[in-house]
C-alpha cells in the first residue's frame, strides 16, 4: 500500500519505520524543505528520536501535492495547533479518490475547541466522513520505534476502515484493535494529557505515591463526564484510548506532558520550560480548550480546572491540591 505521513516529528517517524517495515511504500513529508533535506541525507533526527535510523525506502519530501500523489493511506502526525493550516494545503493539492485519512494526534484546537475530526470536517467538507479514522492509544515512539509491544486503537464510522486499517497496520509488536467511537477515542487521547501534567506536578511537588494514584481514576472518571456529554460511548475510556493512554502519559519518563508539570511542580515557570523543549506538550493548549468546553457544557471538571489555575493564572500547586482535597464529599461515580 501507498502510505504517506504528514509529520516528521518522532510519533510520524515511528509510524513511517513502522509502516515500511511491514512492506508498504511509504513517503513521509517534513514541511521545511532544509529540514526535509536534512532528514534524507542523514536518516535521523536525533533531537526528537535519539537513536533511530529512518528506514531507507521512505521517501521523505516537502512538496505536500507530491507526498499525497497516489496514496491510499495518510496518516495526519502533526500537532493539533497546526493541522487545519495543513488541512487547507492537503485541500489545494486533494486527495487521491477512496484514501483514508488517519488523524495520529492527541490535542483539542486552544480556539475552536475542536477535535481533529471536526476540523477535518470543516476543512474537508465534501470528503466522506466514512473516509477519516482516529488512530490512538498508549503508544510512545520512543517504544514504537524498538518494536516494544504496543497495543492501539482505530476508530472510524465505517466498520470496513477500521478494519482496512487493523489490516495494514497490525504486526506482531504492534496490535491494532478497532472501535466506533472516534469521539471518545479523540477525547480520551487529547484530555489525559491534562491530567498527564497533574501527575508531573504531583512528582514536582513532593506528593506522594497514594496522591497519583488518586488522580488518575478521578482525572478518567471527569474525562469520561464530558465525553458522555458529547455523546462518546463511556465504555471507550475504560480501554486503551482512555484508561490506558493515561496510564502511560502520567508514569512514563517518556511523556512530554508528564515533564511539564513535574517542572512546574517544582517551581519553574511555564515559558520557560516550553521554551527550552524541542517537542510539542499537547496538553498545554488542550488545558484550555478542556476547561472552556466544560463550561460550554456544565460539565464538572475540577482537576482539569486546578492545572489551568496552575499553569495560566500562577496558583501555587500545593494550595490547587488542597482545594480538590477539601471540596465537598460526594459518593464515588464513574462517570
């Protein structure tokens, strides 16, 4: 199959290493054309993905009209905050017929407050919706990269897509699941990153063991309150999407979003940390949008409300802990 991955970041070389390895023709797109250059000449991008060669059958370009030429399969790696300007440019250039787009990204638009699917629709209108999926799940390049067992979700309206995607995709390190739900997949992928960085701070702030353990299944349980709002199947976040993925973004070393907070926790200032990173820490802008669609809705979301308070209006973390801890008992709800 023709493959093209929009994004060289390390979660787009991870997917293209992947995908070539599996045997089909892949072109990954790097839209600064020296970057592009660079990436073909020397197989590595050592600031994003340190010690992983980028498969020599893939052809990496910066022409996006040349890069989506003849594909069946394009795989949207990109950061939120950017996909509807590359959106627009995949517009100009179209799309083959009968291609599926995937999007592979894990954030809300900060404005809009949109999930990739919607801006997808909104860009794309006239495109099938049975032609987009959602590919999510607890799934670090770092590990992709080295064949570690990972498992992930598909998502898509059309059962036959998920299932075209679990078919080229799915190896033996690399296990595809399939799903309906690309509301709740997107919702579960974009918001544990905010609890993700409630972890970090929880670490940089000296909290202990009990203290995260505690924050997760609640930080889930608020997640899944809004995506039961916006009409996701709650039984979604119990799975790998949900439950897993944050799992994974608030223990490991690995997740970007994990380490913001654990910097903030420990004092730090928010530029400054951003600043000094060579990739994107989703939740940051996500926090945002989370806590302006909870608003939008009426949705009771407090931690995702306590880190906003943290990283955008200077709460000091320990006051932000004890306001969660002191707020009024309830009995426990999963959603």
């Amino acid at each position: 199959m023709n493959c093209s991955v929009l994004g060289a970041g390390s979660w787009g070389i991870a997917l293209a290493n992947h995908c070539a390895g599996l045997g089909h023709r892949v072109t990954m797109w790097e839209f600064d054309p020296a970057m592009a250059g660079q990436l073909d000449r020397e197989r590595q991008r050592e600031s994003v993905l340190p010690g992983i060669r980028i498969a020599g059958s893939i052809r990496i370009i910066s022409d996006l009209g040349r890069a989506l030429s003849h594909a069946k399969l394009v795989l949207l790696v990109l950061p939120t905050h950017v996909i509807r300007e590359v959106l627009r440019g995949i517009a100009r250039a179209g799309l083959p017929s009968g291609a599926i787009l995937v999007g592979c990204s894990k954030g809300l638009e900060q404005d809009t407050h949109n999930r990739v699917s919607e801006i997808v629709s909104a860009e794309l209108p006239e495109r099938p919706a049975g032609l987009f999926a959602v590919l999510s799940g607890p799934s670090h390049a770092e590990e992709v990269s080295r064949n570690i067992p990972t498992a992930i979700v598909a998502a898509s309206e059309q059962e036959a897509v998920a299932v075209q995607i679990q078919k080229n995709l799915n190896s033996a390190s690399f296990r595809v699941y399939r799903s309906h739900d690309i509301t709740g997949v997107e919702l579960g992928g974009a918001l544990k990153n905010v609890i993700a960085i409630a972890a970090g701070i929880c670490d940089g702030a000296g909290f202990g063991d009990n203290t995260k353990a505690a924050l997760q299944p609640r930080g889930l349980a608020e997640i899944a309150r809004l995506g039961r709002k916006l009409e996701a199947d709650p039984n979604t976040f119990a799975g790998l999407s949900g439950m897993g993925d944050l799992i994974v973004t608030c223990m490991s070393r690995h997740s970007r979003n994990r380490h913001v907070g654990e910097q903030i926790g420990r004092g730090r200032k928010l530029d400054d940390i951003l600043a000094e990173m060579t990739m994107v820490a989703e939740g940051v802008r996500t926090c945002r949008a989370a806590v302006a669609l909870a608003a939008q809705h009426k949705v009771e979301m407090p931690i995702c409300g306590q880190v906003h308070d943290v990283l955008f209006r200077g709460k000091e973390p320990v006051q932000a802990m004890q306001d969660l801890m002191t707020r009024e008992v309830k009995p426990e709800v999963w959603y």
